[in-house]
C-alpha cells in the first residue's frame, strides 16, 4: 500500500512539472519579441509573438523593402529582418525544447513510475533455526 501512494504522489509530481512546463512554453511563444535594433518585430508599434513570426515570416512590420539604389537602406533593411527572424526562430526552438521535454518527462517517468510499481517485490529469505 506504501509503495501505491508514492507512485501516486510521483505521477502527480510528474504531472505538475509537465503542466508547468507545457504552461512555461505556451507563454513564451504567445510573447511578444523583444525589440531589436532599428525597431520592433512586427506590424504597427508593437513586437508580434514568436510563433506569428515563426508560421509568417512576411509579418514582421519593417516596411516594404527598399529599392536596391537606396544608400544603404537597403542592407539595414536586411539586417533589421534578419535579427526579427532569428530572435523568432531561437524563441520557437527553445519553446519547442520546453515542451518536448515536459512532455517526455511526464510520459516517460509515470511510465517508470508504473512499471516500478508492477515488479514483484522479493520476498525475504526465511531464517532458518
């Protein structure tokens, strides 16, 4: 009976970890992106989440590209684009890293949990007198 309640109390552990992690990762992709040089990764004023960015990679809001004679506009252009792009890409990786793992340590250790719970226990010898 000892042993049924702390499989119980591990799985629910499990579980929280899982739950708290899943929850760590959804937060971080609906985040906005932090602003990067030049501006902030979005339309309008205001950074777009990671994962917009991640899916539609035309939303980040730098504007039309400009024209390939302007004096350097151009390349800043680029450049702004690129560093929005990269911060949503390591956001979207690390989130998806995050619940990966959550999801992998609430299968993987409640199944451990259970299967330890399943083996026979052995028994202990009989003195002999």
């Amino acid at each position: 009976m000892q042993d049924s309640s702390r499989v119980f109390w591990a799985i629910v552990v499990l579980l929280f970890a899982g739950v708290f992690g899943a929850a760590f990762a959804v937060t971080g992709a609906i985040t906005a992106l932090p602003p990067v040089a030049g501006g902030t990764c979005g339309p309008g004023t205001n950074s777009e989440a990671a994962i917009v960015a991640v899916f539609d990679p035309g939303s980040i809001g730098a504007g039309p590209e400009p024209a390939t004679n302007a004096n350097g506009g151009r390349t800043e252009w680029k450049a702004f684009v690129h560093e929005c792009q990269s911060a949503a890409d390591n956001r979207g990786l690390v989130v998806l890293a995050v619940l990966v793992g959550s999801i992998l340590v609430v299968v993987l250790g409640s199944m451990l949990m259970l299967r330890s719970a399943r083996k026979p226990k052995p028994s202990r010898p009989v003195p002999l007198l």
